[in-house]
C-alpha cells in the first residue's frame, strides 16, 4: 500500500498529561503519512517532504489537523428528537424518548437511522463514539454494521431495560443477558468495534437484569459499560426508593458488579463524597455532558470536584437531550458550566477531553485520540475560517496560511463551530466525509 501526505498545520497530544497547557505538539506546517490506515509518520513538513517524494499529497494548508475526536456518550435513537421542549429528565423521557425510541422496532428505520446517525458524527468531526442504541438487538445490530463497513472505532450498546418503561420498549433479565451476549459474541473485538453493556440507568433495571448484567460484565472483563448516574434531584430521589438498602446512587451499580476501570457514568451532578472516592478507586471514567446538562436543566458539572478526585474524565455530546453532535461546541458548553461554577476549563484541557484525554480514559489510546505513529488513522481537517464571523474572529490565529496560535482557534471553534468547520474527516486513512466546495 501507499503512503499517503496530508500538509496541514498539526495539533495533538502525543502521550497522557496532567498538564493539557502545555502538553501538546504543533506543527505550524506539519506533514501526517498514512499508510495501510495507519499513522506511517508525522512531523514538520520541512523536514519529512524529502522522505516522501513522489507519493500523493493533499495540501490542506489553513486548515489544523487533529485527531479524529471521540464522544464517549450519545444516544442513536434520539438523533430525530434533538431539541425537544418543556421538560427535564424524567418527563422527558415519557414524552419524547421512549415514544421516539419504540420507532426502532422497525428494521428499515433502524438501519436509515444508523446511516444518519455516523454521518452526523463524522460531518461533526467525531470518528468515535460510545454510543447507545434502543432496546431492540436489531437496532444495535444496524449501527455495529454500518460502522463496520466504515471500518470506524465504535463501542455499542444494546440498552436494557425491563421496568418503569412502556411495555413494548421492556425486555428481561433473561433477554437482556442473552441477546446482549450474542452481540458481544458477534461485534466485540470484530474490526474496531467493542460492545458496551447498557443498562439505561437504575430505575428502569429490575435487580435481576442487573445482576444478570453483572454476570456478563464477570464473564467479559474487557467489554465496557456504559449507564447514567446522578444527573437529576428527582432521578436521584427515585433510586434511593428503588433500592433502599443501597448507600447510594453508585453503590447499586457497585453491587452488581458495574463498577470497574472500562465503565463510564454519564453525567455525575450531584454525586457524595463516597461515589466520588469509589469512582477514583476503580478508575472509572465519567462522561461530562455539558450541553445536555444545561439544556435538561440537571444542574452543573462539578469539574473542580473531579480534578480534585483525581477521576477519569471525557466529553461527550449526550444527543439528543445534548443540543448539538459537534465535539468542539460542546466543549463550549463545558466552559460555560465551568463559568457558572467560577472555575476556568482552559481550551487545551477542553481538547484534551474529547481526544487523548478521553481515548486514555477508555483505555484505548494506543489505537485512537492522537496521531502517534502506528496509531490507526483517524484524522479531522479543521477549517478555522468556514465563515464570515469565523474567518473575523481568528484572523490573528494565522499567518499566511498557517495556523500560529493553536490555542485561540481552538477557544475560538469552542463557540463558533458547526458541521461547516469540518473540511474533511478520515476514518482509518480513508475519507469519511469531505465538505463539498
Ligand atoms: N437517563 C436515563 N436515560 C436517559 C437518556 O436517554 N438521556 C439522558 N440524558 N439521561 C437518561
Ligand atoms: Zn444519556
């Protein structure tokens, strides 16, 4: 196979840091070489181009490429009921979710969905995302194939619920354990593809589905698990009913076996100090959702409180109680939750979380969320400049055609950005997507 060039200027975090400031590498002109799907080399491209004679080059100067971004927490089914009205968590549920949700019982809407679906994440820039599907095995079975013809980095979960939700969006303790073993059985370890575990949350899991969750999540070790932990007062208040005997929110997950280094919580408002110390002590990693948060009215991310804990961190959209599919934008909502609370997300730390950050979180930066060598080669091609305002607003950001300060353009795509921001996205050395000129 070929090498292939991208000219660009480069940003990304080559190793894990504490310090996402100054922990990054830029290339003002920087040359990635792909080959086989695979990050062949990466560097200035003053001193890379020699090596490199005679192979394709596509110049994508004025743009800043960065690794294809991750979201570690958004919902397939609610893709068409994004920006639905009036409500917070649990009525939102009644009223949009699981009416919008039962739609995925047909197959053929389930599979136009799904198409949709990894198109609007990669239109956005996101090549990978942790992502629940409806109740219904076929729906999952839908997005595990689309993105295995795209050769795409996916962690899927069949949601499991067989309580406290309409009849025909329940099954069992019995069916969720069997069918979410055949999709294990079937996807997981299969190309890029992984399978997360999908209680919906507590309140609509019996504690036989939980356990007989639990059980799969012994059996797998290395499948992940992906559910909902304290995002609503009423929420909250509803569990403690559930399950009385339980210390708390997390503890129930806890006793079931649910808490471990590849789970991820989405949300975490309004957490004690013990799920907080358990949740550092099995280096689980939280899903902070910031646009969802504000836009269900859950409340604000304690960010200071998770530095503090020292707990695994990422971003990530929650579509559809999450207003928007961009990555970049939602981290512009993670700076404002931060405001609120009066403390300061920094715009290298924001990006960190929705790339190395999030990809080390979920164990998985040997493969994803930088573009070290031998990497697969998932890369997105920013384009600071998409609009009139854009093009104003980071003017300083460039020289020439280059992109100087990193930093700023990255705060500035914070609260600009849309799907117009994303040139072009590639999904193992192959493009995904391409913005039409
Ligand atoms: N809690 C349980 N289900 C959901 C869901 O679909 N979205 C959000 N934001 N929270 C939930
Ligand atoms: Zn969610």
């Amino acid at each position: 196979m070929k090498f292939r060039l991208y000219r660009a200027s480069i940003l990304h975090f080559p190793k894990p840091t504490i310090s996402p400031d100054t922990g990054f590498d830029f290339h003002r002109d920087g040359l990635l070489v792909t080959r086989n799907g695979k990050i062949a080399d990466i560097g200035p491209y003053s001193e890379l181009i020699s090596l490199y004679q005679g192979c394709d080059l596509t110049d994508y100067r004025g743009n800043l490429l960065v690794p294809g971004l991750i979201d570690s927490h958004v919902h397939l089914p609610q893709t068409e009921m994004i920006g639905s009205y009036g409500e917070q968590l649990l009525q939102w549920l009644e009223s949009y979710t699981f009416p919008t949700e039962a739609k995925f019982e047909n197959a053929d809407y389930a599979k136009e969905i799904a198409s949709i679906f990894l198109n609007q994440l990669f239109m956005n820039g996101t090549t990978s995302a942790m992502v629940y599907t409806s109740v219904h095995k076929n729906a999952a079975e839908m997005l595990f194939e689309e993105a295995s013809e795209k050769n795409a980095n996916m962690i899927i979960g069949k949601v499991c619920m067989d309580r406290n939700c309409p009849e025909n969006l329940q099954d069992s303790a019995s069916t969720a354990q069997t069918e979410s073993a055949e999709l294990i059985e079937k996807w997981h370890g299969k190309q890029r593809l992984s399978y997360a575990l999908t209680p919906r949350f507590a309140p609509t899991s019996s504690d036989a589905q939980l356990a007989a969750l639990g059980e799969l999540a012994k059996q797998y070790p290395d499948v992940f698990i992906q559910t909902h932990l304290s995002e609503n007062k009423s929420e909250i208040n509803w569990v403690k009913k559930l399950f009385p005997k339980f210390e708390h929110y997390l503890d129930v997950y806890d006793h079931f076996n649910m808490v471990h280094q590849r789970s991820v919580f989405g949300h975490c408002l309004h957490l004690d100090s013990h799920e907080w110390c358990l949740l550092k002590e099995r280096k689980s990693t939280i899903a902070f959702c910031p646009s969802s948060n504000l836009f269900l009215g859950s409340g604000l991310f304690d960010m200071e409180k998770a530095m503090q804990h020292e707990v695994k961190l990422s971003l990530a959209t929650d579509v559809g109680a999450g207003t928007s599919f961009n990555m970049l934008r939602t981290m512009g909502e993670a700076y404002k939750v931060c405001q609120l609370n009066h403390t300061r997300l920094s715009p290298m730390q924001g990006f960190y979380m929705m790339t190395q950050g999030s990809a080390e979180s979920l164990g998985l930066s040997e493969s994803i969320g930088n573009l070290n060598i031998g990497t697969d080669a998932d890369f997105v091609l920013l384009n600071p400049k998409f609009s009139t305002l854009s093009e104003l607003r980071t003017q300083n950001c460039f020289d020439g055609k280059l992109v100087v300060d990193p930093i700023d353009t990255i705060f500035a795509l914070c609260t600009l950005a849309d799907e117009r921001t994303t040139s072009a996205t590639y999904v193992a050395g192959k493009c995904v997507y391409q913005q039409e000129a």
